[in-house]
C-alpha cells in the first residue's frame, strides 16, 4: 500500500479484559478481516467502562461514524497484532 493509500469499510470493534496482554503493554489491538478488538491489561480499566464503550462502538459501527481506516503508521511504534 502507497503511503497516502488509506482503505476504508466498515467494521466491528470492541474492547476486552484479558490477562494475555504481554508483558510491559496496558493494552493491545488485534485486528482482523472485518473486526478490531482492543485487548486490555485487567485492572486497567473497570468493566463499566468497558461495556459504556462497547456500547458507543457498537452504535458508531452500525451508523457507520466509525470506519477501520488502514495505514502503513503504527502509533507509538506499537503495531497491531
């Protein structure tokens, strides 16, 4: 893909508790074909507020303000998995 390429689609996404996140990161993203999962470091974040997100990223993937755009940059030099 060119650097100013950017593919867009809808897609799912949602954030999970897990105690898999490797060692030294809070937080992962594991994404797939059609879906973006964000895997959290348990203790990191309370499950309230992981439902309260789920719920706003589920509104904003049905309505489509959310699409998964891909690109080349990998923030903070943490590439998804």
């Amino acid at each position: 893909m060119a650097d100013s390429e950017v593919r867009t689609g809808s897609a799912q996404a949602r954030i999970m508790l897990t105690d898999l996140v490797p060692e030294g990161r809070t937080m992962v993203e594991i994404v797939s074909d059609d879906e973006t999962v964000i895997c959290v470091r348990r203790g990191e974040m309370s499950e309230a507020l992981v439902e309260e997100w789920n719920d706003h990223l589920a509104h904003a993937t049905r309505s489509g303000c959310w699409l998964r755009a891909e690109t080349d940059e990998r923030p903070g030099g943490r590439p998804p998995i």
